[in-house]
C-alpha cells in the first residue's frame, strides 16, 4: 500500500510517526527491545504527549533475524498465525555498547544505532546486507482513520527480488506492487492463488513478513531505493534470513515453515483428465486409456474432474448415479490396468448437497454474525464453506473423504480455497481477515494428513491451487486456469519459478493450456515443457487434452517426452529428495544455481531441473528458441548437440525436442525403465558423464522408491576413462558412460 506522494509528502489525509533517536534499550540473554519517541527528545517535557515506537530483536531461528515494530500493544492477540518451527538453543549473541545494539545469530547481525537519526543495519560479518533508515519505519493513519505499519529496506545496486508466491506478471519484482491476497484471479491477472509474504533477494538475503492477513509489497515502487511491506494494525513482525546463496536462504526459510513432503514415485509419471466441463462416463475414461496404451503411451493416473458428482451439488462426494452407475467397479477395473485414480474436491458445499444440512445442524459450517450461514451463488448454488477451524468439522470433512479412499481413490484435486469471505465468523474465533489466505493452509492440511494417515507418509499427494506460507508442506501444486497459447505457457513458467523461489518444492501445469482448445503447435511444445517439470498432467476446460485430438505428431511428441521423464527418474528423484530434505525446490530458477552469473538474474523463460539440467521450452510455432547458457560446455540430452558458455544459443527445434542440457561434468542417471515412475531406480542405471574433466570425482545418490536408504555411487573419471562403484546401498548393475567435450 502506497501512503506517500513522492517522497516529501504524504497522500491527503495520511499521518505517519516515525521513531527518532533511540531513548533507551532493554536487552536480555537473546533479544533486545528499543524505545524510540517520536521526534528529538532535548528535555522532561519533550516525553509528554509523545508517541514511542518500540522495536524488538530477536532470532527464532539460526541466521535469522525477527524484528517487531509496535505501537500501541493492548490489542486483542489475533489468530491464526503461521506455524513456526522456532528454536530457543541456538547461539545467540546480544552486546549494548554506548553506540549500539547488536545481535548476532550465525553470520548474520542487527546492527542499531542508539545515537542519531534511526538506523538499524543487518550485516554479514562486516557486509552491510539491508538497511532499515531514517524513513523506513512508519506508524499510519490513512484519511479513513485506517492504522497500518510498514518499514522499508534498502535495496543495493542492481539487487533484484524474486518469490511473494506464484506470480504471473515480471519474473523480477523490482518495481512492483505485490498485494499478498489469495483470489481466483486466472495467470493472464496481477492476482495469484498461492499468495506467499517472503521475498528472496539476489544479494543473499529473505525476508518473511510473519502475517497470515493481507501484506502489501512496495517493491522499489514507493520509494524506489527500497522495498517496503506493510500491514494493517498497530504491530508488524518479519524475519530477516542470511544466505549467503539463494540456495541457503531457502533452507533456512523451509526449516522455518516447513518442507515439502515426499510424494509417491507413481505421482511424477503421466497425469490424464477428463477435463473440466467435457462430457464423460465410464465409456469415454476407457476409450481414452485404451488409446492411450494402444499408441503405447505411458499412463500413471486418471483423473476425475468436477463432473464426477452430479451438477448443483458440489460437493457431496457421490459419484453421479447417471454417469457413474458402478464406481467401486470401476475403480477396481482402473487399478486392474495398473493406474492410479484422483477425484477433484472443493471446500465448499452447495445448497442441494445433503452435506449442507448435516454441516448447518452440526456446526460444520461458517456462519455470518448474526449465527446464520454463509452463503451466495457463485461457483456454486447457495454455496456454504467448510470451517476447518472447528476440528469436528475437520474431521467430518476427512471422513466424508476416506468414504472414497476405502472405494479406491488415490488421492485428491483440492481446487479453490481462494474464496474466503471475510465478513463472517469462525468456530475458533479467529480472525476474518488473517484466515483469507491461511485457509487454503487448513483446507490443504486436512487432506493431505488424511492421505498419509490412510496411505503411509510418502504416499500422499494432492493437486492444489491455493497455498499460502507454510503450504509447501502439502504438495503438489499446479498453476491454475491460463489461456491455451504460447502467451499463457510464457506466463505459467514465471508463475512455477515465482513460487519456487517462495520456498515451493514441486509444481505443475495444465499441458496445453486450461482455457480455450490449443493449437496442434502449442499443445506439442507444451508438452516438452510440462513432462520437464516435477509433475506432468494433461487437463484443459471444454476440450479434452488427448493426443490424437490434435495429430498424429503428437502422439509421437507425447510417447517421446514421457519416456524420457521415465528415464531420468533416478535424476528426478534425487532432486526431490533435496526438496524434501533441504527446502531447494525440483524446478529451479536460473539464479539458484548460478548466483554469481549477472545475466541469470532476469532469466525467466528457462530454468534448472535439479541441480544440473537447464530445460528451455520452446514457446514459438516455427521451433525458434534464445536460452542462455552459462560457463563451460553443455550437451543436449536428446541429440547430443553441445554448446559453450557463457553465452546465448538461439536454435531452431522440431517438436521432438528441446534444449534440455546436462551441466558441465554432471553425472545424470538414466534408469532402465521407460513406461514407468515406479521402479527400481538404481537397478541396471546407467550413469552417463557428459563433458568431465580430468580427475573428476562425483558422488550421486540415487533414492530408494520405498523406504530404503537408497544407493551411492561414486564416479571416477581419468585418462579418459570413468568408472563406478556403489560406496551405499545396493544396485542390480550399472555401467558409465561418457560424453566428451567436443574437439
């Protein structure tokens, strides 16, 4: 929210207080907390009839910094909040001297000057890192009586800022205004589904603002010189998290928030649908398997779209009597071909479903002030939500869905979750405007714990739209409605790379497009891009997304992309299990990996797939595609081609392939199965070297698809030789092989 006119006045109507000279400061064992009055204060009488901003520091986290600005504090606590994983044992160190206060956690340190103007400073050892100044803190009455509080932090020279959710618009926020809000806004609008309060800067540092409400980002579009985020109320607290790399400050956010969770091996193979509003019964799915295995392209999961249910009650869970007159039957016969099957699911409840009067006699349902329901017409008739602040109401949500589990279904689409009204009442009291966005937590929440508790952990995977911080832990993640042209593809991948850099293990796209039917050209290209990515699924609105639909290449197209994912599982999963473990997203924008590298910092129609294969979707007809490459010589895995960098490549591609190259002295592992995600990764894997150099020793681990440890090989590469040999685990044979840098 944008409070000033310029940068000398304020808007009509706008007061601010601003903290001067520091008055005193209080420290304990591992926080500090300072009193600065409003203005200079040269006598007694200067205390009387004048605010004081206080300002508390602490560390809830090892190299992270919490800051809270408050000014009046006898407000009513306010929930809910954001599920913090917050440690009190790390070293923390406070020291007051007669010029400063600081507190030192890791590498990183806040810095405050208690001797003229305001001046806190986060510093890396002896680097400054951001500043907050003189103007930088600011207690706001808008004209409407309005209070906010915002600080600002300085921005360095070319310093570029990434991440505050799935966003569709510029890749890089500099010069934006970024309203954290979960709506149904489409990708082709400056709204977004997945609405996430922390950005990621090119200069090695996060920033978290702990606010579940509505947080507004000025990123160098107020004052140009620094990025502001602001939130409605009398106290604002956010977390300051070293890197130095991009890589170690998303660590260090997920270890805050949450990591992803392992997903089932079957869930990176191929998705299909029936698509959203596309007439279907038991006869079109088997037609459209069967076409499937007869063109001999591999198939993992089914997916049921909103019209398995009968329209006007969505949702009641019921498959349609009409359409689906043998659904456990049905489900079986689907198993029986080896597939897994997803049902889309919402949060809200029409009028004509019968779970509406169960939810209203039991409470189960979110209610206006007055104690009625919550209700309207848009989605659906009489739609009423499901409050899962009550437990109860939770907990009769997860059953109504375990009724489906027990006959077969896998796992869940949970679409929506981005309609939250606010002028309503909770079970639990909480705050209307703080569980807008933190609803699609909740929601995401009760299914996926549900899976785990009736599949395993690792065996759970929903297909969400909504999220907000902290719903990385619930994956997977899809981009939601985008038009069906090379535009909408262009938009959709600034979107994934948004959200990776938000702390965001895994995503996914509508393969051709939501809106609108692609053309033959789009669909095929869009195919290369969405079986490169961490999950894959066919799905669009009116029109079904089958390969023959549009021509027999893509048949071809399809059959080769697929197989090759098959074929890098052992890759693909190792790069998951980082996510898992460390927080570092499967899809990488370019910056993570090559932090360094200047040109890197805008590059948003590429990205990294794990730690080393750089994918470039090729969003033009006529196969034209500029990617750039940094240092040393890559190789395409699909025809071998290799380039050297740095550098920029334009090339021209059929639909049978697309830059997808190996980093310089990568080992990638290729696994021995093409038709599907769920074998034996390490079993008769071939480890291929592209362009080593002498002496190179690389270790690659290659994950269990069960819960075994998995397997470690070590690969030696010398007098143009490499060999193998497994250091952990076990391994039904391998063999090497080497791609040399061209002479």
């Amino acid at each position: 929210m944008k409070f000033t006119d310029g940068y000398w006045q304020l808007r009509p109507g706008v007061t601010v207080l601003r903290p001067g000279a520091v008055e005193s400061v209080e420290p304990d064992e591992r926080s500090f907390t300072v009193f600065a009055p409003i203005g200079r204060i040269t006598g007694r009488g200067d205390t009387l009839n004048r605010p004081v901003v206080t300002v508390r520091f602490f560390s809830p986290a090892p190299g992270v910094v919490g800051v809270t600005v408050g000014h009046h504090h006898g407000g009513l606590p306010k929930q809910p909040r954001f599920t913090l994983a917050e440690a009190t044992d790390h070293p923390v160190q406070v020291e007051v001297t007669g010029l400063s206060a600081r507190l030192t956690t890791g590498e990183l340190t806040v810095r405050v000057a208690l001797t003229g103007p305001w001046q806190v400073d986060f510093l890396r050892g002896d680097r400054l890192v951001t500043s907050s100044t003189e103007r930088s803190i600011g207690v706001v009455t808008d004209a409407e009586g309005g209070k906010y509080v915002h600080d600002r932090l300085t921005l360095g020279v070319g310093e570029t800022i990434y991440g505050l959710g799935e966003r569709f618009g510029a890749y890089v926020k500099n010069g934006q205004t970024v309203e954290i809000w979960n709506a149904d806004g489409g990708t082709a609008s400056e709204q977004a589904y997945k609405n996430v309060p922390f950005y990621l800067s090119s200069a090695g540092y996060g920033v978290f603002v702990d606010h579940p409400e509505h947080v507004s980002f000025e990123v160098g579009s107020e004052v140009v010189s620094q990025t502001q985020f602001s939130v409605p109320g009398q106290s604002l607290t956010y977390h300051v998290i070293d890197g130095p790399s991009p890589k170690e400050v998303l660590r260090r956010y997920t270890a805050l928030t949450g990591r992803p969770a392992r997903v089932p091996p079957w869930s990176y193979g191929l998705w299909l649908s029936t698509s959203f509003t596309t007439s279907y019964d038991e006869k079109t799915v088997t037609e459209f398997i069967d076409g499937m295995a007869e063109r001999d392209l591999p198939l993992s999961v089914f997916h049921f779209d909103c019209f398995w249910m009968r329209q006007f009650h969505w949702v009641d869970f019921i498959w349609d009597p009409a359409t689906f007159p043998d659904p456990e039957g049905m489900l079986r016969r689907l198993h029986e071909r080896g597939l897994k099957v997803c049902v889309w699911i919402n949060p809200y409840i029409a009028q004509r479903s019968y779970l509406f009067e169960e939810g209203r006699q039991a409470g189960y349902l979110v209610r206006n002030p007055d104690g009625s329901i919550w209700q309207w017409d848009k989605w659906q008739a009489g739609m009423a939500l499901v409050d899962f602040t009550n437990p109860e109401a939770a907990r009769w949500y997860a059953d109504k869905l375990k009724v489906l589990l027990d006959m077969g279904v896998d796992c869940f689409k949970t679409d929506f979750g981005e309609r939250i009204p606010t002028e309503v009442i909770w079970h639990d009291g909480a705050d209307p405007q703080r569980m807008h966005n933190y609803y699609s937590y909740l929601y995401n929440k009760t299914v996926f714990e549900l899976l785990e508790a009736e599949r395993g952990t690792g065996e759970a995977v929903v297909f969400a739209r909504s999220a907000t911080a902290g719903g990385q832990q619930f994956p997977v993640h899809w981009g939601g409605d985008c038009e069906s042209t090379f535009v909408a593809m262009a938009e959709s991948l600034r979107g994934g790379l948004s959200l990776a850099a938000s702390g965001f293990g895994y995503w996914s796209h509508d393969i051709g497009g939501f809106e609108g039917t692609p053309d033959a050209a789009v669909f095929k290209r869009w195919i290369a891009f969405g079986m490169l990515s961490s999950h894959s699924r066919l799905h669009g609105s009116g029109s079904y997304r089958v390969p023959w639909a549009y021509d027999e290449e893509a048949v071809e197209v399809l059959r080769r992309f697929t197989r090759l994912k098959l074929s890098l599982m052992p890759y693909l999963a190792a790069a998951a299990d980082e996510a898992h473990r460390e927080g570092i997203p499967v899809m990488r924008p370019m910056i993570l990996e090559f932090p360094d590298d200047p040109t890197t910092a805008y590059l948003d129609r590429q990205y990294m797939l794990g730690p080393d294969l750089l994918v470039a979707p090729v969003m033009s007809a006529d196969g034209q595609v500029t990617y750039y490459v940094p240092a040393g010589t890559w190789t395409n895995l699909m025809t071998g081609a290799q380039v050297t960098g740095p550098g920029w490549v334009n090339e021209k591609h059929g639909f049978d392939t697309v830059p997808v190259l190996a980093r310089p002295g990568a080992v990638i592992p290729f696994g021995s199965v093409t038709d599907r995600p769920d074998y034996p990764w390490a079993d008769d894997v071939r480890l291929r070297l592209y362009a080593p150099t002498p002496g190179q020793r690389t270790r690659v681990r290659i994950p269990s698809p069960g819960d075994g440890p998995g397997t470690e090989f070590e690969v030696h590469y010398r007098d143009g030789t490499a060999t193998a040999e497994v250091v952990a685990g076990v391994s039904a044979g391998y063999r090497c092989e080497i791609t040399e840098v061209a002479r």
